[in-house]
C-alpha cells in the first residue's frame, strides 16, 4: 500500500517554485531547511525555512521590531493536521488544522507526490504567491536511508 511509503521523517533536500511565466524562484533560499512528517493513524507535520534568518536583537519573542516580525514569518512556512492518499490521482491531501498562515486553517492542501529510492517528491498545484503563480516543488529525503 502506498500510504505506507509516506510513514517517517522526511528531511528537505531542495525546494524551488516555478513561477507561471517559466523562471524558478527560491523564495526561501537554495539552503532552506526543514521536516516532514507523516505517522501511522494519518497525522502529519512539515515545517521549512529560509537557514539564514536575521535574529530579533532583543532576543525576546514577543519583542521583535516590526521588520524583524515580517522577515520571521517570510522565511517560514509551518503547519499541522492529518493526510489522506489517493493512489489513483496520485496525490496526498493535507487537512490542515493549524498554520503559521492563519488562511490555511481548516484548509485542504492537495500535493501529487512521486518516490524514487528514498526521496519524496511533493509538487504542488498552481497556487497565487506575491502577485503570480507559481508551482512549488519539493525534495524530502527519509531521514535515517543515509
């Protein structure tokens, strides 16, 4: 079963996103960094960003500036819920419960994924993102395959 496959703890490898107009864009950099995970009853997380965000200078969470605020939420994308596959499509859908973007909660995010070795590739469908569109795909290696 398919579903099987996606069960453990994915480190990304790459990510990029193809912009309507042909270009690739690393919006969060070529050294992004992040984890997947997918358990057994359906449950999932992912979490990813950009390696080299500036640090607030107060070193207080609640006390950023408003620059340092907007530079921690561009460089990161979070969110948790539960996954269901569709062998057929091809695809896995994110039900997301709760989003670093407030926009995505209660939101489907279906993903068409594809395997090789031991890489997970997840490419998204065209979505609007700071004023085009654009198609992100990413890499995930299984952590512990080497």
């Amino acid at each position: 079963m398919i579903k099987d496959n996606f069960v453990g703890i994915w480190r990304l490898v790459s990510s990029e996103f193809k912009q309507s107009d042909g270009e690739i864009a690393y919006p969060f950099g070529n050294d992004t960094v992040g984890m997947l995970i997918y358990d057994e009853s359906g449950h999932m997380s992912v979490q990813f960003m950009r390696s080299e965000r500036p640090a607030f200078v107060s070193n207080d969470l609640r006390n950023g500036t408003p620059e340092e605020i907007q530079a921690a939420f561009d460089g990161y994308v979070a969110y948790f819920g539960t996954y269901e596959v569709n062998e057929e499509d091809g695809t896995v859908t994110h039900r997301i419960r709760g989003s670093l973007f407030p926009n995505w909660v209660g939101q489907n995010q279906k993903r068409f994924f594809a395997f090789s070795g031991n890489r997970l590739t997840l490419k998204t469908p065209p979505m609007p993102a700071a004023g085009t569109t654009v198609t992100g795909i990413l890499v995930w290696e299984r952590e512990g395959s080497g």
